[in-house]
C-alpha cells in the first residue's frame, strides 16, 4: 500500500492499492493492527465491491472512486444517529463543491444512495463490529459507459457535469469527502440541524413513491407521498388512503413516475 499525500483532516493516514477485493476488507485488517480513527484506504479497482443487499455488487471500472473509513467509537452510544445518511449528506456537499455545474441536482436516496437527477453515481455501506464501523464508499466519477442493464440507471460525475476529469482529481474530490464527512461527525449539532439539511436534499421528499418494507423481495408494498426523515433516520410516508405518516427502518425505496 502507498499512502496518499492528501489531506485528511482525522489526522490519519490515506492509503492506496491498485487493486482490492473490497477496501471494506482492508479496512477491518487496518482496524486489527491498531490503525487510527479516520484511517482511509482507496483502490483504483475493486473486484468483489458489494452492495447493502446481500448478494448485490458494486459494479465500477478503474478510475473511479471507491475507499472506506474507518471509525472508531468507544461506546456504541457514540456512534451519530443515521451514521450513513450523514455521510451521504457529506459526499453529496462535497461533489457539488467538486463540480460546480452539479450543485442543486446531487440528491441522498434513503438509505444510501447518491443521486445526480435520476441516475445513481454513489452508494455508501456501512458495517459496524468491535468499536469500529467501516464506512464504504464507491462513486462513479470518471466512467464513460456503463453495461446495458444500468446504463439507464447510473451516471458518473464526469457525464453529468461534461467534464474530462483527470485520474488525480479523484484525490481532488476524495479530500473534498473526507473534509465534509469530518464536519458532519464533528460539528455541535443544534438540535437535529443534519435531519433539516438533508430533508432539503432528499431524494423524491413530498413526492408519491412504492416503498417494499422489511427484506428485499418481501413483497410488502406501501405506496404513498415521501415526507421526510425521523429523528433516527427512518423513512416516513404517508401511505395512500391514511393521514398520518408512518416510520421505516428498513426497505427498498422505488419512485412512481
């Protein structure tokens, strides 16, 4: 590994492989030999990248964007409430400051998901155990083209904003993170101050949607009008023919057209 000279204001070290199975996994090897809270390690590719449902991947060609943190908190308790909506929060600011042309149209889908008007361009996962939780991040930022099945589905920051981005700009955009991601796990938070900012970029907030509650392929469809976050991050919808809004903490989100 090669560590990166960017910087991280954790105050800890950004590594740098060319190619991993999944920085996830890497991170956990980190956390066991005593590397510090706020650790990073980046790839150029990653092989078997996976997604917050079992037995999805993360699909990316080199030259794009995928790294993980690592955090550690001392008590469960420490961990900030809706942890991966806040980090979205963070890379979605942090994209926008990248690529100017892009600010207004950078969306966080619940529960993690990074939208660039209708099309997905980031997914965040993260995974918690002894103290720490490793907080995966993979972005599209320079791929041109994407396989038939996603194409309609996915962009990249370089599509959507018309730019011809350089291999190192990615570094570029991977401090912009890191900086964000530090202020939202940082800053004195004014009641629930996160919850308000990230409303204002919700992804299809006061619009009707399909929401499948529990598993993926439970079946169980709820459809109604988005209208917000709860204080713990849950999704709330009032669903058709109700009046009052009801909380979900797990599911699958689809938007009607």
């Amino acid at each position: 590994m090669n560590v990166l000279n960017i910087y991280n204001p954790f105050g800890a070290p950004v590594y740098f492989v060319e190619t991993a199975a999944s920085t996830m996994d890497i991170s956990r090897q980190l956390a066991l030999t005593g590397e510090v809270h706020g650790t990073v390690i980046m790839a150029d590719f990653q092989e078997s990248g996976r997604g917050r449902v079992r037995g999805r991947s993360w699909e990316m060609d080199r030259g794009n964007l995928p790294f993980t943190v690592l955090l550690r908190f001392p008590q469960i308790e420490d961990i900030p409430a809706a942890l991966t909506l806040r980090t979205g929060l963070a890379v979605s600011y942090a994209i926008e400051d990248f690529a100017v042309s892009l600010k207004g149209s950078v969306m966080v889908k619940w529960p993690n998901d990074i939208m660039i008007d209708s099309k997905k361009t980031a997914g965040i996962l993260c995974e918690a155990g002894g103290g720490n939780v490793h907080v995966g991040i993979g972005i599209n930022f320079s791929q041109k083209e994407f396989p038939a099945h996603l194409k309609d589905k996915a962009a990249s920051i370089a599509l959507a904003a018309a730019g011809d981005f350089s291999q190192d700009d990615r570094f570029n955009l991977l401090e912009k993170i890191l900086v964000q991601l530090y202020s939202e796990l940082t800053a004195v938070q004014d009641g629930n101050t996160w919850k308000i900012r990230l409303e204002e970029r919700l992804y299809k907030n006061g619009g009707q949607v399909v929401f499948i509650e529990g598993a993926a392929g439970s079946g169980r469809e709820v459809k109604g009008r988005l209208t917000g976050i709860g204080n713990g991050g849950e999704l709330l919808i009032i669903p058709d023919g109700e009046t009052a809004a009801r909380s979900f903490v797990t599911g699958e989100l689809r938007c009607m057209n």
